[in-house]
C-alpha cells in the first residue's frame, strides 16, 4: 500500500503537469474510442500495453474479462454491471469499436480447465459459469493453437466466445449491422509482452505488429467508410 500511495505522489509531482491541460478538458466531457473489456489480472495494464492516455479507453474489467450473454430483450443473464457498461459505451459515449482482451496464464481460465468448485468462493463458482461455453467449444472443436497450455488454448477460445455474448445484446447487433461499431478480440501474451489480435483468415491470434498494425488500421478505415 506504501508504494501505491507514493505512487501518487510522485504522479502529482513529476507527472501532473504534463497532464494538467488534458485532465482539465477531460472534465467537462469524455469521447473514447472503444470499450476496452479485460481481465482484472494486475499483469494486464491497457493504458501501458496501448500506450494511451486518459480519455482514450472506455475500459470494462473483471474476472476472465466475461460478458453475460442477453435475451432476446437485451437484458443481461449475469451480472448487471457489465450489460450497464456495454449500454453506456454504446448509447452515450457512441464508442466505435470494443475489444474484449484475454490473455495468458489467467486464472479464471485455469480455474474453469481445472473444474474444481472453490467451497470458499462461491460467487466467483458463479461468476465462471460465463466461461463454460468456450470449455465446450474448446473441447470440442479443439485449439486455435495446440502449442499453448490448456488454459491458454482455452483463454483464446474464451475472447471469441465473450464477442459472441456481445453480439448477443440489440444495441450492439444494431451497431454492428449499421457499420458504426466494430468487435475485435485481443488477446497478451505476459511472458513475451506481446498483444495479438484475432484474424478470420488465419483463424488464429497473431502478434500485432507494425506490418498487421497497418493491415487492421486499413480495414477499419474501410469498414468506417
């Protein structure tokens, strides 16, 4: 707690000032870009890895970066918090993209390859619940990458499936279909600090660097077109 708490101090000191024009404008109003959903995991920092700024991310965080699915109503089959989120993001602040981020040797993964119900913690029994699908699927269907550990293989599986509850919700469908909004999975790598971004084509996540930097920005543009 020492180090979070000079932490803040050394930002007031030696960083506020760059900072303070910016924070400043940001309130009176905030227009992110996209909805940001990752993990809770204290490895995983999307302002350091995205290297943005305050105002940029609209960012979603719990455990295994889960969406409860919706009905057919659109409202939400778990928790409220992440449905409230997801409206806000896209009715209010009118994001143009949401990224659901995954990443490696993420606990709530091992936990729902490990089946094994933690009696002491209950809710968070319940809350994996949201991770059982991409265990069927990943059983099922098997890997994107066999070369990774079960509980990665199924981390990747479980970023496509957390889109799919996405799409699962009105508003976001209605986004979609009209071109306004667009869904991509993500997913870091902790050992080598590298992000990857899912591609269709290759139906696997490849490491996002200058050259697939490049090729996602151009199909964004286009999409946006």
């Amino acid at each position: 707690m020492r180090k979070l708490i000079m932490g803040i101090v050394e930002f007031r000191e030696n960083m506020l000032p760059q900072y303070a024009e910016q924070f400043s404008k940001l309130a009176l109003a905030q227009a992110p870009d996209a909805l940001f959903v990752t993990c809770s995991d204290s490895r995983v920092v999307p302002d350091l890895l995205a290297s943005t700024h305050p105002g940029s991310l609209f960012t979603m965080r719990n455990v295994g970066n889960l969406i409860p699915p919706a009905t057919a109503e659109g409202a939400s089959t778990g928790d409220l918090s992440e449905a409230a989120a997801i409206e806000y993001a896209v009715l209010v602040l009118k994001v143009a993209n949401i990224v659901v981020c995954g990443h490696s040797e993420c606990g709530a993964m091992k936990a729902v390859c490990a089946r094994n119900p933690k009696v002491q913690a209950p809710n968070l029994d319940k809350w994996l619940h949201h991770a059982n699908a991409a265990a069927f699927r990943l059983e099922h269907e098997g890997p994107l990458n066999a070369q990774l550990k079960p509980h990665d293989q199924l981390s990747q599986i479980n970023v496509l499936m957390q889109i799919e509850h996405l799409m699962s919700y009105p508003i976001v469908r209605q986004q979609v279909a009209a071109r306004a909004l667009i869904l991509s999975g993500w997913w870091f790598d902790i050992a080598t600090g590298e992000m990857h971004a899912y591609e269709r084509e290759s139906r696997s996540f490849e490491v996002i660097d200058r050259a697939l930097a490049e090729r996602l920005a151009a199909r964004l543009a286009s999409r946006a077109r």
